[in-house]
C-alpha cells in the first residue's frame, strides 16, 4: 500500500514537472518570439535615428548656408552694394598701414591754391580785378590779393546774318534750317547732366530753367531728339573705339543687368585702360557676345569674373583676384577655416608686390620667385584640404566646396566633375601688362545701374544711344580729355578722338 502511494505520489509529481517544463518551454518560445520582434524594432529604430541623424546634418547645413547668405553683404560675396541694407558696418579687406592720415608724400596736392593756376589754364577764364579801399595815399603801397574762383552763367543769343553769295544763292548750312532753334553749349551741358551725371529729364529742365532766369524752359522731347541726334554723330568714334579695343594687349569684360520698359535686359563691356564700350543685349550669352563685331576677332587676353561666358574668347584668361578675395572672405567670416584667409593674405601680399614691382619698371617675376610664390600657394591649398578633411565642428557647405576645387584644379584637369580656375586666378602672376582686377569693367558699369534709379530706359533704341554716348564720355575721362567740349564737338560732326 505504501509503494503503491509512493508510486501515485511521485507520477503525479512527474506530471507536474512536466507540465511546468511545458508551461516554461511555451513561455521562452514567446519570449524568444518576442525578443525577435524587439530586435526588428530596435533595427528600425536605428535606422530611424541614421535617417534622422542624416536629415538633421542635412537641416544644420541648410541653416548654416542661409545664415551665411543672409548675413553676406558686397564685402564677402558677389552681392552689390545696394544689397547692404541698413547694416551700419561693412568689413573689407584693407589692412592697417603705418602710414599717416591725410596726403602721402608722392600725391600731388589738392588745395585751392594749387588748382589756381589749372583753372587759369583751362581756357576762357574772365579774370576781374576788384581794388577795394585804394586811394591817392595807397595806390604805390603794398597790397594783399586774395583770389575767388567762380563760375559766370549768361545768356546769350548768336543772329547769323548770311548774305547773297556771287553765284546768286544763300549758302546756309543744314544745321542753321530753322529760323530759331538752341546752340550746341545748351545742348552740351544738358547732355552731360543726362548722360555723365545721371539726372532726370525733369531735373535737368528745371536746371536749364534756373540757371536761365526762366529765360528757357525745354521740352522732354527735345532731350530726347538731342540724345538720339548725338549718338547719331558718335557713330564713327564708336568705330573707333572698337577698332582700338581689338588692337589692345587686354580687354576688361563684365555684364550686369538692367531693365528695358520693364524687361530684363543686360549691359555687356569691353574695356581697357583708354577706352570703353557698352551695348545693351536680351541674353547673357556667347550667341550674344558673338554679335560684337570684334570680340570674335580678339587675340588679347581677356580679363573677367568667374564666368565661363568669355572662355571661348581671346588666347589668354585672367580672372579678378577681387572676387576671388570676397569669395574668401564669405568662407572664412563664418567657418572656423584658417586657411581661406591666409589665402585672401596671399593674394593682397604679391599683389602688393606686383604693384611695387611695376611701379619700379619691372616686367615680371624672376623664376625662383614665381617658383618660391607657387610653392606657398600651393602648401595653403593643401593645408585648406586638411581642414576640409578633419573638420568635425563645422557642416561644410557648397560654396566652400565649390571655391575650392576651383583654385586647387588648373584648367587642363577639368573634367565633367570638376571645374578649374587655378590657372586663370595666378594669371596676374605671370603677366604684369594685365591688370589683376576687373574693377575697370565694374566701375564702367556703375553709371549706367545709377541712371535706373532717376529713370528708366523706355526703349531699346534709347538705351543702346545712351550706352553709345556714355562708352564715349567714359573713354574721354580715361584719355583725359574735356567731355563738354567733346559733346559740343559731336554736336558740330566733329570727331572727339583722333
């Protein structure tokens, strides 16, 4: 009885074992079930969190980009000026010299006294002597002159009487066909405001008017038919400029853009140190650029920014170290990169020097110095591309990226990736007779942008005749040459230059 006990006791115990071992293997194929699909979640998640890691690099660097765009200004970037806004302080690049304030010792002084005689020399100077307290007692006694250098405005009317030739006929020329009509100092003087000191036309006839003691009020109109008549007769002195521009050892080129009765147009210029041209055109582009009757023929080199517009022209390129400096500067004004900057130091040292070099009569760089300038260039390349490499601080953006390549590539490693300037950009290195800028272009420019803040061109005939005369009023102030006078030539079918 008591085995048999024993035996129930212990099956009923096995029973019990068993189910438990059942019980615990059905709970740990759950548990492993479970651990599977925890696994499966958490691999989600992580690649949840890498997709987040990559959109949040993706959102700093986007942050980073429109922070460094916003807080550009035309000092760091290609911006211009007017883009500036109201910030109260624009960084450039000039260092701080040992120099004193005011006029160096080479400059020519600027004072009244000195301009004296300069504007006895300029031709029809009415000069007056005014005696004040002379008497009988102080006639033969020393005196103190002081000088007033004034301007006189009169008017004035010409009546040209022409008499009954021998041939029985009155000879009278084309440009005496009406009875009245204005002379070419009016005409001059009003072109000059409209054209080289950008007024408006309602400005300049209220001038006309002041100065006149109301004597002559002009009509809008015949501004107008002056201007066009103008650049009429500069068409041979355009000519002219022109052929002198395809003859030149350089070219400055430079477009920007302006507005034609409301559409987008560009101006395009071709420049060097003598003279200048300007034409307005629809497209910014090599078709358009290939319109330009001399610029196809050029053999120079041509001068530029980092467009690629004018690749195809000209047998050499150099490009402005200028835009390449605030390129720099945008980079390192907000990355914590040393070597863009020691790089835009790089390029105002020899440029620096260059100067001085030319200033000396020096032609070029020796071949150890070209050699020693290209060995520094290029440890600051690779120095940049360390950091590039290493940087952990910071997210990169394009631009840098961008500028990079393109001063570290020369043009013959270019390919379909990459894009290089290097040679193009130690062009002024190498060629003293170019200059290292293209600030000539620019400033060429500027005049024309200011013109659209008095007005607007309304035509595409107008603008292309006031581009005509400005191109011409600009080449007279590089050649130094009376630009009222020159007006008035022009106005008389005299050419301005020889």
């Amino acid at each position: 009885m008591g085995i048999r006990n024993y035996e129930n006791n212990l099956f009923k115990d096995y029973e019990e074992l068993l189910l438990k071992f059942e019980t615990q293997e059905k709970l740990l194929k759950e548990t492993n079930k479970l651990v599977k699909n925890l696994n499966k979640t958490i691999e989600t998640l992580n690649a949840t969190i890498e997709d987040l890691k990559k959109i949040n690099e993706e959102q700093a660097k986007e942050i980073l980009r429109l922070k460094t765009k916003d807080n550009k200004d035309s000092s760091n970037s290609s911006k211009p000026s007017g883009t500036n806004g109201y910030k109260k302080v624009i960084t450039n690049r000039r260092e701080k010299s040992n120099k004193k304030q005011g006029g160096q010792d080479k400059h020519s002084p600027h004072s009244l006294i000195n301009k004296l005689e300069q504007f006895i020399n300029s031709g029809d100077v009415e000069e007056e002597i005014i005696e004040v307290n002379k008497n009988e007692n102080n006639k033969n006694k020393r005196y103190i002159e002081k000088v007033v250098i004034d301007i006189k405005i009169t008017k004035c009317i010409k009546r040209y009487r022409y008499y009954i030739h021998e041939d029985g006929k009155y000879h009278i020329p084309e440009c005496h066909n009406q009875y009245v009509q204005y002379g070419n100092n009016i005409k001059a003087i009003s072109m000059d405001l409209m054209i080289n000191l950008p007024n408006s036309t309602d400005g300049i006839v209220q001038f006309i008017n002041d100065i006149s003691n109301g004597g002559i009020t002009l009509s809008k109109g015949t501004l107008i038919n002056w201007e066009n008549n103008l650049a009429n007769n500069l068409s041979s002195d355009i000519s002219k400029i022109e052929w002198k521009l395809l003859e030149s050892y350089y070219l400055n080129h430079d477009e920007s853009q302006i507005k034609i009765n409301g559409d987008g147009y560009n101006v395009l210029c071709a420049c060097n140190n003598q003279y200048v041209r300007l034409w307005p055109s629809k497209h910014k582009s090599q078709e358009a650029l290939d319109k330009i009757n001399f610029l196809p023929q050029f053999k120079g080199v041509i001068v530029k920014d980092g467009t690629e517009l004018y690749n195809k022209y000209g047998l050499f390129l150099s490009q402005c170290i200028s835009h390449i400096q605030r390129y720099l500067k945008g980079i390192y004004d907000f990355i914590n990169h040393e070597a863009p900057k020691k790089l835009a130091l790089f390029f105002t040292k020899y440029n620096n020097l260059r100067n001085e070099y030319i200033e000396a009569k020096k032609e070029r760089f020796s071949d150890n110095e070209l050699s020693d300038i290209m060995r520094e260039y290029n440890d600051i390349i690779n120095e940049w591309e360390f950091e590039l490499r290493n940087d952990t601080d910071n997210y990169l953006f394009d631009d840098e990226l961008k500028l990079f390549t393109r001063l570290k590539y020369d043009n013959k490693k270019m390919d379909s990736n990459i894009r290089g300037d290097r040679d193009e950009v130690l062009y002024f290195l190498k060629d003293f007779n170019v200059p290292s800028t293209n600030n000539a272009a620019e400033s060429s420019q500027r005049g024309v942008k200011i013109k659209q803040k008095v007005g607007k061109f309304r035509s595409l005939d107008g603008a292309n005749n006031y581009l005509i005369i400005k191109s011409c009023i600009l080449t007279c102030k590089k050649q130094k040459i009376d630009i009222l006078q020159s007006i008035n030539n022009a106005f008389n079918n005299q050419s301005i230059f020889e």
